[in-house]
C-alpha cells in the first residue's frame, strides 16, 4: 500500500512499518469505531459512545476484532489543503507479555520528509492542532458533509485549543448528527460535542502562540512545543506550522 509520506516513517524492528500499514477506510462505516475515535481515551468514553448507540464494550470488542493483527495496522490519510496529509496510524506494538495499542498522527508536507504530529499512548504527545487548522482540514476539497465529519471525529484526539469555544462545539454537533442520525440540537448531543472538543485530558492543554511566523503550543508533551519533552527542530516546526496554517 502506498501512502504519501510513508518513506519517511521510522523503521520497527527489521520490518518497516509501510510494510505493515492497511487501508482503514472501511472502518468508518462501524460507529463504534467512529464512536473510539472521538472519545479518545478521554474520561467521557460512556456518554459519548451512547450518541453513537455503543457501549465502552462495544469498544473493547472492536479493538480486539480490528487492532489485533500486527500485520495489518489501520491507517487513515487526511488531505491538507496545503498539499500534504496527515497519516493516522492505529499501531499495535507486540510486547512479551500482551499487545500495547497507539495511535500515531504523522504529518507528511506536500515536499520534505515528514515529522511526527502527536501520538496516543501510556506516554503520548499532544495536542497537535489548534482548531483553525482542524478546521481547515476537516473541509479541505470536499463538499460531503460525512467526509468532513469523519474527519473531524478522526482529528478529534489531537485538538487541544482552549480558544476553541462555541464554533468547534457547533461543528462537532453537526459531525454527530451526520453519523449518527441524531439531531444536533439534543442535549446528549451537544455534551458529548463538548466532551470531544474540551476532553479534560492533562495532556489536552491548549494554549498557542504566534512565534516568528510559527504556531507552537505550550503543553509540555506537545510536539509543537519547543521546549517541550517532544520537541520537533526548529526547521520542522516551521514546517509543521506552514503546512497546517490556513491561507489568510
């Protein structure tokens, strides 16, 4: 499978992990799938997933039936209008003892190598978007309103903009209504909207600041922090902000 911006990604044991990769496109017709990913690993997983009619165990199931094979890792490519794309990666890491489960959010430029967004994990990275970049994303060349759903409920664990506000809440009620048939004007609905944009996550800090031209982000574990413990170069934060930052 070739999928722009894998020659970039780090190599896993012996085996390159391009090698390992799968389409996950046809995930996206399962809501409990869709209902995972925009509950993250949040403390609000229950109400959530009753939007979507699926319960934390219909969660559970679905890993254990999706993301238990090695060799096949869902992934999922994300246009940017800039030209690029960010690789949502579903990782399954074999240790001695059981399967430890990742997400990785790779950002692939339209020219360069590509640099890691944020990734979901026991020591994770993030936030990795602020919400006008996600924004963007979510409505970039596609005039379908599941397609800018999906990818909304897909970013929705790396959004991290405590300037986000009523908009973003706005936007993923709509998202929710388009996957799940119900009205965005219900109450449920409109928490579970707010739970996925405001996830109270202690990695979910969401302050940024215009540096020289580049967004960074202050949470500590973010890797749009520059000081932060996963700090991107210099260079690639510059790309990084480049490639997401929507055209004024």
């Amino acid at each position: 499978m070739h999928l722009h911006g894998y020659d970039t990604l780090e190599s896993v044991g012996s085996r390159r992990l391009s090698s390992r990769v799968v389409d996950g496109t046809p995930l996206l017709a399962d809501p409990a799938f869709l209902a995972a990913e925009a509950a993250g690993d949040g403390p609000w997983i229950d109400e959530i997933s009753a939007v979507f009619d699926v319960t934390a165990d219909d969660l559970r199931t679905l890993r254990h039936r999706h993301l238990s094979d090695p060799d096949a890792l869902p992934v999922f490519t994300v246009p940017l209008v800039t030209g690029g794309a960010v690789l949502i990666i579903h990782r399954i890491d074999p240790t001695p003892d059981h399967l430890q489960y990742r997400t990785d959010y790779w950002l692939a430029p339209a020219t360069g190598t590509g640099m890691r967004l944020a990734e979901i994990s026991g020591h994770g990275s993030r936030p990795g978007l602020r919400w006008p970049e996600l924004r963007a994303i979510a409505r970039t060349a596609s005039p379908d309103p599941l397609v800018t759903a999906q990818r909304l409920l897909l970013l929705a664990p790396i959004l991290g903009d405590d300037a986000a506000g009523d908009e973003a809440v706005d936007w993923f009620a709509r998202a929710l209504e388009v996957v799940t048939g119900r009205d965005r004007r219900d109450r449920a609905v409109r928490d579970a909207a707010f739970m996925t944009v405001f996830p109270n996550d202690p990695f979910d800090e969401g302050a940024w600041s215009c540096i020289d031209g580049v967004w960074v982000c202050h949470a500590r574990h973010s890797c749009r922090n520059p000081v932060g413990d996963h700090a991107l170069r210099p260079d690639e934060l510059r790309r990084c902000s480049a490639a997401l930052t929507p055209a004024s």
